[in-house]
C-alpha cells in the first residue's frame, strides 16, 4: 500500500454528476466535506508495503460507510460504485470505470478485524474527531445510553445438538490438520456416518430414552477424542489446535464421570438440579462462536450472541434556539460486550470511556437496567447528573411510574407481611448439601435463603 488522500474527482465525473444533482445528494455532499477522514495512512499497520498495489483502504472505508447508511448488502454497494453516478464522484472514478469484485469489501473488513480493536474503529474515531473540529458534538449537554442485543451468526443449539456438533467440529479440524493420526485414533467409517452432516440438519427422536442413548454416544465420542488427543505419545500440537480445546470444554460443561453399579465407568449428562452446570458466562454455546452467550432480557427476549452499547447526544434546544439550526444526534461512542453482562456493570465503562474522549455530558440518560446509588453518587461527583428511572422494588427491571410516598408505602407493606408470617421455611436439599443459615439482604428487608450450587467436578482426563 502505497499511502495517500482519496483520489482526485475527475472533471468530466463532476460535470455529469453535477449535472445530474444540481443541489448535490448525500453521498456527494460526504465526499466534499470528509475528505480527510478517509485518507490511507490510519490503515497502514493493516496493510503489506510490498507487491502490486491493490485498491486504496481509504476508498474501500468510504464504500463500507456509503453501504451502510444505504442498508446494502456487498454485492449492492459494488454495482452501485459501477451504476450510480454519485458514487463515482465520491471514489473519484471515471465514469467508464468498472468497479471492483464484491468479495473485496468482506475482504477489507476481515482484514481490519484480525488486526485488533483500535483498526476496527479507526474510521469511527477520525468521523468523531472531525465531528468534535466542527463543532457537531462536544463535552457537556445530554447525552444517553443503551443497550440492544447482537444476534450471533451462528445456529441456535440445544445442549444435546451442543454436544455432537462440537465432536463433528473436532473431526472437521483434525482431518484437515492430522488426517493420518486421526485414522488412528478413532474408526473413521463409523463417525463419519454419524457426523456426516450436521447435528440439526436431521430430526431428533421425540423419545426421551432415545434421546438419553444418543447423549450418551455423543458423550463417549467426545471423550474417545479427548483422551486420545491428551495420551502421552499424541503430538502436543494436537491439543494446541482450537476445536479440540472446545470440544474438551464443552465435554466438561455438559458431561461428569462416574462409576457405575458394576464397577464400570460411566460417562452421565449434567442435569441442572441435581450435579449442576456451568453459569451462563462462561458456558460455551456454539463451537463455531468462542464469545457468543445466551442470555435473557425479559420472559419475550431471549438471544444468543451479545450486546452492544450506544452513547448518543440528545441536546433539546431551549426557546431562545427554537428557530435555530440545532446539530444532529451524533453517536459518540460504541463498544460490545457479552451478552450475559448487566446494564449495571457497564455503566461505569461508558463513564470513563466518554471522559476519556473529551465527551463527558453534563445530563447523562439511563433506562431503568442501569443504575445504582454508588454509580449516581459517583456521577454526581464528577460533574455528570445522571437521569435514569430507578426502580424501588429492590431489583433493576422495567418500571413503572410510581406515584409519590408509593414505594415506600410497598417496602412497608411487605416487611409487615414478613412479621404476620414469619420467614419462609428452609429450602429443601440433598442429605450431602448442608442448609445455610438465612440470608437478610439490605437491598429489600426481606429474609432470604440462599443455597449455594455445588461446584462442578473436574473431569479426569489423562
């Protein structure tokens, strides 16, 4: 890559284009005023400084911004850089260009994703620090935050389908890497007709003995792969290879051993109330998707994949500027997490992330997931009033308006409900869990027991 500005457009393309919009159109109007946001140089840590010169990253990063806020798909925002005429003045092409192969957009942003965070942002913090020179968004004012989940490009999976499809994972990987060793490690022939295609391609028996039997095959395939990838003469490179630290992961989160009544060892599926499973963060859900997760954010809202959260100005004009040209809602900060984390702990994130950028607002929007006294006091202390619907009823959730005096007309309520009635009895457990003692939790006056799950047993692999 050889580092420069976008390229010049040409006088014939602006003549036509011009010709065509006389008041000029969006994607012309981004060309003229942002120039100096798409320039190669950010990209150079991205890109090789040796063979033959491929397209500029500067154009490919105005392409991928035009596609987007066009909602196009990569093979739409190629034809349009050939057919529309506005696009040709943004690339600065002439007008018998034939454009480039569709591939290459989903190429440039794999590139900028292997090459860590701060590439994949580039285009986004240059468009903010441009905004900030113009003076379209600045530190004080409101601005608000929330959350919306982020659906994985991955297929939903039972812990059954979970189950096969990381062992199919494994000999996909292992007969690309280590065919030779794999052949002698396992009967080919039969897995591969028991893996062939994929695990939710074919439907499940509706038995749940059959069901059962089929846990326990794919039980005793995956820890067959385990224990012959972790024997003493297997290379260490084996181990080494991603699939098959997943498959011993999720053979650990789904399955225990133990020994049977003829002195046998049995290999037994988890279950949720009795040996326990895993939490939902650090519970694999996918062998194709290392970081999506499950998670659940009403009884209507369930997804598998993450969350991501967006800072927004909101600045409302007084009287005086009614009449005025007001600037437009801005994003200024975006970043993802996992989809099992709460609203609450990425509160303080997004405060120092907006300090960090010059951006602190002086009114800060919440809805009623995020807040917490130690976050608004803290708020408070730096300068920032935090604005968001705190609930009263001792949890976050979705509230309701309560009138004045009414929350705390039902916290007394409840607490002489527990004098009438006495605290609820101990919770019934197995002879080898010991009862706890009551828990009293300050957050709602109530006394609550709590019963501690068991941690999970290691699974002896040699």
């Amino acid at each position: 890559m050889r580092p420069k500005e976008l390229p010049e457009v040409l006088e014939q393309t602006a003549a036509v284009a011009r010709a065509a919009f006389p008041q000029g159109s969006l994607v012309m109007r981004a060309r003229d005023r942002l120039t100096e946001v798409f320039a190669d140089e950010p990209f150079s840590d991205a890109f090789g400084v040796r063979g033959a010169p491929g397209l500029s990253p500067g154009v490919l990063g105005l392409v991928t911004v035009l596609q987007f806020a066009e909602n196009l798909t990569d093979r739409q925002a190629a034809a349009m850089a050939v057919r529309a005429i506005g696009w040709k003045y943004a690339v600065g092409v002439e007008l018998t260009d034939t454009g480039f192969d569709a591939s290459v957009l989903s190429r440039f942003r794999a590139r900028l994703a292997e090459h860590g965070i701060r590439m994949e942002r580039v285009l986004f913090d240059r468009l903010l620090e441009h905004c900030k020179a113009e003076g379209l968004v600045a530190a004080g004012g409101m601005q608000r935050t929330d959350s919306t989940p982020v659906i994985s490009a991955v297929r939903d999976l039972n812990r059954l389908e979970l189950a096969g499809e990381s062992v199919r994972a494994v000999l996909e990987a292992l007969a690309v890497a280590a065919p030779s060793w794999l052949a002698g490690a396992v009967d080919v022939a039969e897995f591969a007709h028991r893996y062939g295609p994929r695990v939710d391609s074919w439907r499940m028996s509706s038995s749940q003995t059959k069901r059962d039997r089929l846990a326990q095959v794919f039980g005793r395939d995956a820890l067959a792969l385990c224990r012959a990838a972790w024997a003493p003469g297997a290379p260490e490179w084996i181990r080494e290879i991603e699939a098959v630290r997943v498959l011993r992961q999720i053979l650990v989160q789904t399955y225990y051993l133990r020994t049977g009544a003829k002195g046998r060892e049995v290999i037994v599926e988890r279950a949720a109330d009795d040996e326990g499973v895993p939490p939902g963060q650090p519970r694999l859900a996918s062998p194709y998707d290392l970081d999506a997760r499950w998670a659940a954010q009403s009884e209507d809202l369930c997804w598998l994949g993450y969350k991501i959260y967006l800072m927004e100005s909101c600045d409302t004009p007084t009287e005086a500027e009614a009449g005025a040209r007001r600037a437009p809602n801005l994003i200024t900060d975006v970043f993802t997490t996992d989809a099992t984390v709460p609203d609450v702990k990425a509160t303080a994130p997004v405060r120092r992330r907006l300090a960090e950028r010059g951006l602190k607002p002086a009114e800060h929007y919440f809805d009623s997931g995020c807040p917490s006294a130690d976050l608004i006091t803290a708020a408070a202390g730096q300068g920032v009033r935090r604005v968001t619907p705190v609930p009263l009823n001792g949890h976050p959730g979705p509230s309701e308006p309560l009138r004045p005096g009414q929350g705390r007309r039902r916290l007394r309520q409840e607490r002489l409900h527990h004098r009438r009635e006495g605290p609820p009895g101990p919770l019934p457990c197995r002879e080898d869990q010991r009862a706890p003692e009551p828990a009293r939790t300050a957050r709602d006056g109530r006394d609550r027991h709590h019963l501690r799950r068991p941690d999970l047993p290691p699974l002896p692999l040699p």
